[in-house]
C-alpha cells in the first residue's frame, strides 16, 4: 500500500534566513555538513521539541541540545559535533533570530551601583560581527612554523566538561576536613589535570608543525611536544590559541549605567537556556 503525502506538508517551517558561515564550510571534515553553491545555508525555526530539548538540563550540559537543535534548524549540517567552533556562535545566533525574532533582551546589573536594567541587542549586527580568525598565518619561532585550525565542538566540550568536573574537585577539597597533606596532594593533582587538559586543547588547535627536517602532523607526536616544550614557547603557542578563539567569540556589550554613569562591559552568552527563550 502506498502511504500518501501528507496534505499539511505545506504548511511545515520554512527556512526563515539564509547563514553564511564564517568558515564557508572549510575545516569541516568530510560528510559532516552538506556544502551549498552559492555558501548560504538554510535556517529554520524551532520546533516545540526544540524548544524542550534546550531546556533539558542534562543535554545541555553534555553539548547534546546544541547538536540537537543545530541540526535539527540547519538540515544541511549533518553531524554538528564536527563543526569548528568557530562557527557555532554564528549558528546559534541565526537559530535564535530565525525562531524568535532579530531582537534579544538581556538583563545587565552595574558593578557600580547594582542597579539593574534590560537592554534590547539587534542579533542581525551580533551575526555581523562573528568572524573567522585567520588560519591561514602560522607562528614561527626559531626555526619552526606552527600551523594552526579550528576545534571541533566535540573535543571543546569534552574538555569544557572535564575542566568543570577538576574545577568542581578543587572547590570541594578546598572546603573539606581533610588533613591538610592529602588536600594538598589531592589539589596538586586536580591542578595538574587541568593542565594536562590544556596541552589537549592546544593539541587540538595545531594542525601541524614544520620542522628544518619533517612535517609534524601526528596528533601524538604534537602532544608529546607541548609536553617537552620549554615553557617561553608552550605560552606563546598557548597565547596565539586563544587570541585566535576570541577572534570568533561575541565581543562584550559596552554599558553606561543609566542611573549612575558607570562605564563597564556585560558578556553576551549563547548556548545558554535563557538566550533560546521567547523574544518579549
């Protein structure tokens, strides 16, 4: 028996804009997004289990209410674990515009007098500013050239996770009644975690290094590197990564407290439960 269409096909969501991502769908590996001809990509609205999937705490700690969601609003990403975080910004400033609207309120407290007021972001100029950092300079230090390459959102958020579970560690040891050799013991190991995670994402970062005799590209033998580095250029390598990062990142909102004048800056966070809520 042949099932028939459904007559009320018409009426499901349509693409409400078109994203130009600001990689153009380079650094994504093979299969996990479907390129188009002209580099826009289609971004529908939310849908009601969209809406309760980034609502569910559990996946939104665990990342998996953002790939959820992204794939669910952008059909021509296939696998969004993949994505180069560069890019996931920009996509889920265009899933929040193209399902509620290009105006986004955000509440901001001042430092100075704590007063508290809403301000309205347009998320057309926010998209605007999310740019690409470029891949494409290397860093060069002696007689070696280090390349460098987004991460992937995967590998950003495990280590986002383990970091938090070390950080969560390092507090709960802080206020216990240990004797104080084994809370400090335990605190030296959680701190050196938190730098073996480190050396991970810089790892991650480098897509090669070009040495007088090889090309380096072997993810183990670059960790083996950022381990036996000295430490002038395991900072240099680890400062070109995250002013590369903060190239791709929403710059924060410049206020002037309307009660007390105060001059300060308020981060606009994204994947975050309130920024996927109703415009008002």
């Amino acid at each position: 028996m042949t099932q028939s269409a459904n007559p009320l096909k018409q009426y499901f969501r349509q693409p409400a804009i078109y994203l130009r991502l600001p990689t153009g769908g380079k650094y994504w590996p093979s299969g996990s997004i479907e390129l188009t001809h002209n580099g826009e990509f289609p971004v529908y609205p939310m849908t009601a289990i969209d809406e309760i999937t980034y609502r569910t705490p559990d996946a939104l700690f665990n990342g998996q209410a953002v790939i959820t969601v992204i794939q669910s609003c952008i059909p021509n990403v296939k696998d969004a674990w993949q994505a180069p975080t560069t890019d996931i910004n920009s996509m889920l400033v265009a899933i929040r515009l193209a399902s509620y609207g290009h105006e986004l309120e955000i509440s901001s407290t001042c430092p100075g007098c704590e007063t508290s007021e809403d301000y309205a972001l347009d998320l057309r100029n926010i998209l605007d500013q999310l740019k690409s950092p470029d891949f494409e300079s290397t860093l060069t230090y002696g007689d070696l050239e280090i390349a460098f390459g987004p991460i992937s959102y995967q590998n950003q958020n495990k280590s986002n996770q383990e970091q938090f579970d070390e950080q969560r560690m390092i507090r709960s040891v802080t206020d216990s009644d240990l004797p104080e050799n084994e809370k400090l013991q335990r605190l030296n190991d959680a701190m050196r975690r938190i730098t073996e995670l480190t050396i991970d994402a810089l790892k991650w970062s480098i897509t090669g290094i070009r040495a007088p005799n090889a090309i380096v590209s072997e993810t183990e033998h670059i960790q083996e590197f950022l381990l036996n580095c000295d430490r002038k250029l395991f900072n240099i390598i680890r400062d070109h990564v995250i002013n590369l990062r903060q190239t791709s990142e929403l710059k924060p909102l410049d206020i002037v407290c309307e009660k007390c004048k105060h001059e300060y800056r308020q981060t606009v966070t994204l994947d975050m439960t309130s920024f996927f809520g109703p415009a008002s």
